[in-house]
C-alpha cells in the first residue's frame, strides 16, 4: 500500500485541484491521497475564503482521502517555513511515500539544483549576492541574479522563469525541506496548466486567485470551476476577506505589544505600520500603505497576520526547536479509505488529534500551547464569520467533529 501526499490551500478547493488529485493517482498509482491542507489562515497573509471544515469536505467529495491541518504558525509564513512545516509534517506521519506538488516546469532537476545552491550557498552565491544587494536591487532580484551566476548558460532562462513563480518557488522549498528534514519521500512534480498570476475565467481551468476575485466582485459566474461534487457545499459556504478582520486587526496594532516582537515585522515595517495607522481603517489599504522597496506586499500582509493573529517570534523559535511539529490535527478522511487511518495510527511518530477532548490527555504542555493557540486563531474567524453574516450555533473547535464522507 502506498500514499502521496499534497500539500495544499484550496483556497477555494476548484477543478484545476481535482485534476492534480487525479493526476497525482496516474503518476504515482498511489493507494491513498493524504492531504496537507492550511488551516483558516493562508499563506498570502490572509484569512481563507472558506473555513477549512467547509474546504476538507471540498476537497474529501473530490478524491482526497483524508485531510490533515498544517498548523496556523506556518500556514501563513513564507514558503520557507510553510514548506518545513509541511513537510515535516508529512515525515512524522510515517506512512507516505511521494509528495507531490504543481509548479510550471516539470524539470526536477533543475528545481533540484536550486534548492541545493540556496541550501549550501557557495562562495560564488555569496559574492554575487552581497554584490547585488549593495548595488540597490531588492533582496528577491540580488537573490535570483545570484542563482543564475552558479547554474550553466543553457538553462539560465529557464531558471530566470522558475525562480519568478511562486508555485516554483514552493517547489525549491519542498526539496530543500526534504533535503533538510533527510526524509527518503519521493517528490512528484504535477505540471500546472494554468498559471497562478492568471486572472482569466475564461480558459479551461482558472486560479485560485481569480476565483476569489470572482466571488468577492460577483463579476462573472465562477461555479463552471467548481466540481460538480462540491458544488452545493460552495453555494452554501461563507466567504470571508481580510477586511472583514480590520477592526480586530487595528486593535491589535493599537493595544497590542512591541510590533516588532510579531512573527515577519521587522523593525521598518513596525515603524511604517504605527506612522500610517491613523491613515487607514482597512486591512488590505493598510497593507499596500507598508509595501515598498524594502517590503513586499505579501510580507506585508503576513506581517499585520500575524500581529493579527498574536504570532510572536520567539514562538516559532521555539516550536522549530521542538522539531516543528507537535501533534497532528486530522479534520475529515473518506469512510472507503479508513484503513489510511490505521496506517497513521501504526506508523506516526506524533499524537493523532481528532477530536479536541483527546488532546490535553494526549499533548505535553508545550504541544497543548500550540495547539490551543491555533484554536484561538480559529475563533477569532468563526467569530467574524457569525458577525459578517449573522450567524448563530456556528460550532467551535470543541464541538466540531472530524468530516467523515
């Protein structure tokens, strides 16, 4: 019996997702799908479109086999340590054989020679690093430029592209990962069809980001890239954006402690964001306010995430220091595909939460901290999620059982 793994947003779950799920089954012939999936929170610095019980019975409905959450602290970092976490995740479940992602190219290789030229920073990467740095380029086109100087001319061009897109970018952070982690898990790359800057709803296949532009502008009917299996499960879902959070965001900000102790703010976005505070009232406005030359709009978002979300530094620190992951925390798994189940209950070298009672018998301490902070997060979008839409009896982390289909 074998298993691939993939990790995931689905943020919203939509064809072009079920498409890689059967794709991943043709190229691996992999008994079951096992699905690392961001939680609430994504890592665009952003709250998901839909809360992640309403994306695992997307993605169970469509062939996934079961769903486990990729915790808050690196579901919403850069590729970086959302990649770590994720794959270290995979690791402890003991049981998965291939982990397969999307990306543009389908040269491994070259993807491959990257992730070790950024792992082992050769003396010629660091001098032409430093180099394009002091000359005024911004750390991403210094980073790039300094890549290409260590790979031959003939596929320079080629890794000019790879190193431009973020789902390639993700790619070279899972093979770093395994590298790092020293895992023997075989990566699959699974060639995306469409692009992920991509706004068009008009080919075969759309992104995710243009599906969310198209619900949140109600400018075209987004549903014919919705599969038929979830469908009902979209109409009735509950979209959430980040500025539905700006109140709770400002007051963060505002009774909050030193910006600068929060997870990605550094220094110069602590000091923009208290200067451009009394300017803005919106998330998104605040956001784009902060980005510049020194920082980029998504590191902007993830920073007033985080301050969002009372994400700290010196917790990450020490989480990584308990090897990343403490627990895993499985929200749904198919009825016909139980015997995965088994599979991570037997091999798993972390406590397998299901349900929330288990876990302050199961957790240490420090294990029952994260978990609990994560859950925190998770009320705070119930919580805006009632308000936005008037809800009442939405369940909590307590009261929610896993999706069982």
């Amino acid at each position: 019996m074998s298993t691939a793994a993939i990790i995931a947003e689905y943020n919203p779950f939509h064809t072009g997702h079920q498409y890689q799920i059967e794709e991943v089954r043709k190229h691996t012939n992999a008994e079951h799908i096992l699905i690392i999936m961001s939680g609430n929170y994504v890592q665009r610095g952003c709250p998901a479109v839909f809360d992640k019980y309403t994306r695992t019975k997307m993605a169970l409905n469509c062939g996934c086999d079961a769903v486990i959450e990729l915790p808050v602290y690196y579901a919403c970092a850069s590729a970086e340590y959302f990649a770590k976490g994720a794959v270290n995740l995979i690791k402890q479940c003991g049981c998965v054989d291939y982990v397969c992602f999307g990306c543009e190219t389908e040269n491994l290789s070259l993807i491959s020679d990257i992730a070790d030229i950024l792992t082992n920073e050769p003396e010629q990467y660091k001098h032409n690093l430093k180099s394009h740095i002091k000359s005024g380029k911004p750390f991403a086109v210094s980073r790039t430029n300094a890549v290409l100087s260590c790979l031959s001319d003939c596929c320079q061009d080629e890794a000019a592209k790879v190193l431009s897109s973020p789902n390639c970018i993700l790619a070279i952070e899972y093979i770093k990962a395994l590298k790092f982690f020293n895992s023997d898990i075989t990566p699959v790359i699974i060639k995306r069809e469409q692009s992920y800057h991509s706004m068009s709803l008009n080919d075969d296949f759309a992104s995710a980001s243009a599906i969310r532009k198209g619900i949140f502008n109600n400018s075209a009917d987004v549903t014919k890239f919705i599969p038929s299996q979830c469908l009902d499960i979209f109409r009735t879902g509950h979209a959430m954006s980040e500025n539905d959070f700006s109140d709770y965001l400002f007051h963060s900000i505002i009774y909050g402690n030193n910006l600068y102790d929060y997870f990605d703010v550094s220094e110069f976005m602590a000091n923009s964001i208290l200067k451009n505070t009394d300017k803005y009232c919106i998330f998104s406005d605040l956001a784009y306010s902060i980005s510049g030359k020194h920082t980029t709009t998504t590191h902007s978002y993830r920073g007033l995430l985080h301050i969002l979300l009372k994400i700290y530094k010196n917790e990450i620190t020490e989480y990584i220091s308990h090897d990343y992951n403490m627990y895993i925390r499985l929200l749904g798994f198919r009825k016909s595909h139980s015997n995965l189940l088994s599979e991570l209950n037997k091999n798993s070298s972390l406590p397998i939460i299901s349900k929330m009672s288990d876990a302050h018998r199961l957790l240490s301490e420090d294990a029952l901290n994260m978990l609990i902070h994560n859950v925190k997060c998770d009320n705070l979008y119930r919580i805006t999620m009632q308000k936005k839409y008037n809800l009442t009896n939405v369940k909590n982390e307590y009261n929610t059982g896993i999706i069982v289909v």
